[in-house]
C-alpha cells in the first residue's frame, strides 16, 4: 500500500489536456461570461497543444530508457551515462508540465473576478476530493493518505 502512494505522490498534478475543462463544464455555475468562456477556451487550447509536446518528448525518452534497459546497456559505463541523460531530461520535462500548469492557469485566473475564483476552486476541489474518494475505495481504505507515514 505504502508504494502505491508512493507512486500516487510521484504522478503530475498536471493533467495530459483540458487544463480548463472544469471551469468551462461549470460555466453557468461559476458565471463566466462569452468573452471568458473564449479566452479560457483559448488558454485551454494552447496548454493542450504545447503539453502534448512535453508528453511525446517524455515517451520518446521512456523509450530509449526501456530499450537501452532491455538491451543490457545499463553495464556500460559510456552507454548508461546516455541513458542517465535521458532520465534527467525527463525530470526537466516533467517539471516544464508543472509549471506549465501553473502558469497556465494564473493566465486563466487573471480573466475571472475574484468571486468567480472562489466558485471556480470550489468545483475543482469538489472534483480533487471525488477523486481522493475514489482513490481510497480502490485501496480499501478510510482516508487517502495517513496523516503521518
């Protein structure tokens, strides 16, 4: 249990695409009007297109890393020096989809008043604490993550 939480932790917060997609699902609720509900759309877009780009980079690596894995390279000094490059792009990479994320939606954020703010973070926290729910039904347990490890 402990390593799926371990594995949970070590995820990305930051979804494949659709950064936006609560707030536009909830549009009425959070009270966007046309003008916000297109720029949103808009910023949701390009986060879309440039983290796919983030995202083939990041396979593309987990590739090489499997094949020279599987191919025995790891043995090989000059080979394994390679592959450890290939591990820390990676970790850049995964960390511009982070701060992608966040600039993402500051830029999104700065289109709203602070009251549809508060309903916009209300539905997604709704949605995080669903997902927490569902998380801790599939491993059996009474709460997501113990309070202390």
């Amino acid at each position: 249990m402990l390593s799926d939480l371990r594995a949970a932790g070590a995820a990305s917060l930051a979804p494949a695409a659709g950064l936006f997609l609560p707030e536009l699902h909830h549009r009425r609720d959070i009270g966007l009007d046309l003008v916000q509900v297109n720029g949103i759309a808009d910023l949701c877009h390009g986060y879309t297109q440039k983290r796919s780009k983030i995202n083939q980079q990041m396979t593309r690596l987990a590739g090489e890393l499997l094949a020279g894995i599987l191919g025995g390279k790891v043995g090989n000094d000059t080979a394994r020096q390679s592959l450890t490059a290939h591990a820390e792009t990676r970790g850049i990479l995964f960390a511009d989809a982070e701060n992608l994320m966040l600039a993402t939606l500051a830029d999104g954020y700065r289109l709203l008043s602070a009251e549809q703010i508060d309903r916009a973070l209300a539905v997604r926290r709704g949605q995080t604490s669903a997902g927490f729910d569902t998380i801790a039904d599939a491993m059996y347990m009474d709460e997501a993550a113990p309070t202390r490890l």
